[in-house]
C-alpha cells in the first residue's frame, strides 16, 4: 500500500471535512481578492464572489455573514504574506545578504501576490478605514522591531547610518511598484515579474541600488 493510501485510510473523517471546508473558504477568500483589489468593498458584490468561487451566495454567506466580514478575512491573509519576507531581517543576520534577500523576497511577493498588493495599495489610499487600527498596534511593533535591527547593523558598522523607517518606505515603495504599476512597467520594458529573465534583472538591479547606498563609508 502506498503512503498516500495509507495517509487516506488512517486520516480521522473530521480532519478530511475541515480541510475540504477551509480549502472552500480559501477559494471564497481567493474569488473575493480579485474583485476587491480592482474595484474595492464597495464596488464588489457577493454574487460576484459566489460565481467566481464556484459557490452559491447561501453557502458564501454562511461562512461570511457580511461582505465586511470578508473583506476583513481577505485583508487578514494579505497582511500575513505581506509580513512574512520580515523573516529576512534578524538581528544575528549579516546585514548585506540579509537586506538582498528582504528585497527578492518582496519582489517575489509582487510577482505572485499582484493582486494582494493592489488591495493594500488601495487600502492606503482610502485612507486605511480596515486597517487602521492594526497600522497603530501590532505592526507599529514589528516595524519598530524590525527597525532596531537595522539600527544594530549601523551600530556594527555592517551598514551606512540611515533612518531604519525611511529604508522600509523607500524598499516597500520600490518593490511593491512592479506589482501595483504592473500595467505601466509592461508598456514601457514590454515585460512584468512573471518573466523569469526580468525578475532577475529586477531583483539584480534593485540590490545593487539599495546595496550602494548602504555601503558603509570609508574614513
């Protein structure tokens, strides 16, 4: 018998049920990105999402009472991947191939998550009305943290003393732009992120920018 076959017979039926309704959910989640990040909460509908998921509104309603609710949902898997390449920046780290691998994480981000970094974008410019609160609180913290590193860098002399949280703007900025002017960066280089040679190129070209200018300096 095979391990997948033997996987199958001994998993309990609860966790296949669990996992068959937050793969549901997921697809809901997924259905709900994409017209969130084109047309916001209010520009979308639950039919909409339904159709796109596969579902029908009942079901969709059942796990998400609001649109609200699912809108909240969505922004919740986007915050996670959007802090998750963070993990990049530890104090023990050396700094440089830390902060090049930081910046090819984020560009990897935009290449595969286009369209969570749209609806953050869009989020922000609304002024975060369903984010605001988290800006003050929990990620506050980690930005903070993850400034304290930098500043750790500066103090070893690994890196040229600059503001940690004007480097998070300026690397935030760059690296989320291929995604959320994805349509402008293909009419003018004919390519996005999705090509691989590009990609490169970009991930190449934004380290050796970033990476000049963090050089420490002589004397």
């Amino acid at each position: 018998m095979s391990n997948d076959q033997t996987r199958f017979k001994t998993e309990p039926a609860g966790g296949r049920r669990s996992r068959g309704i937050e793969q549901r959910r997921a697809r809901m989640r997924d259905a709900a990105l994409h017209f969130f990040s084109r047309f916001g909460l209010h520009g979308t509908s639950l039919d909409q999402v339904a159709e796109r998921a596969g579902v029908s509104k009942t079901n969709l309603i059942y796990h998400y009472p609001t649109k609200e609710a699912l809108y909240t949902a969505v922004l919740s898997d986007m915050l996670d991947l959007w802090i998750a390449p963070f993990q990049a920046l530890q104090p023990d780290a050396d700094a440089q191939p830390a902060i090049r691998h930081y910046i090819r994480l984020k560009l990897e981000l935009s290449r595969d998550h286009a369209e969570a970094s749209r609806l953050y974008c869009l989020e922000m410019v609304q002024g975060a009305p369903h984010l605001g609160d988290l800006l003050k609180g929990n990620l506050q913290v980690l930005i903070d943290e993850k400034a304290r590193v930098i500043e750790r860098w500066i103090e070893r002399g690994d890196i040229t003393p600059v503001n940690p949280w004007h480097l998070f703007y300026m690397l935030w900025a760059t690296t989320q732009h291929y995604a959320d002017f994805a349509v402008q960066i293909e009419a003018i280089s004919g390519s996005t992120l999705e090509n691989p040679d590009f990609l490169e190129t970009a991930v190449s070209n934004v380290q050796t920018i970033v990476m000049a200018g963090l050089m420490p300096r002589q004397g």
